[in-house]
C-alpha cells in the first residue's frame, strides 16, 4: 500500500473520530452497529462466520457439543 493510501486511511478514520466527539465508546457503538448492517445485507462474508459454519459442519458430523 503506498503512503497515500495510507494517509486515506488514516484521514477516514479521524473524520469518522471526530464525528464521534473522540469518544472511543461511541466510536465502538458506531462499528458494532455497522458491523451489523453489513452482516445483515448478506453481500459480505465475516471471518468468524466462515469459522462458525466450519463448526456447525463438524458438529453434525459428531452429533453435536457434548456427545
């Protein structure tokens, strides 16, 4: 990534702070809440889905958490 792209970046995620007041618990809020737009539109994968489905699969192939 050059350093333009970089200091994009960088430039993006001060104006989204700043939109917030600098404070780290709306700025939290703000991420979980489009976090969960995202989930919900269905055009993204999440790291942690591909993780889930990988363990929803093994646990039908053993019968489940415990067994």
């Amino acid at each position: 990534m050059s350093d333009y792209e970089i200091d994009e970046v960088r430039r993006i995620r001060h104006e989204i702070s700043a939109e917030h007041g600098h404070d780290l618990r709306k700025l939290a809020e703000h991420y979980h809440i489009l976090e969960n737009e995202l989930r919900e539109c269905g055009q993204f994968k999440f790291a942690d889905q591909q993780t889930n489905e990988k363990q929803s699969a093994s646990q039908q192939h053993t019968g489940g958490c415990g067994s």
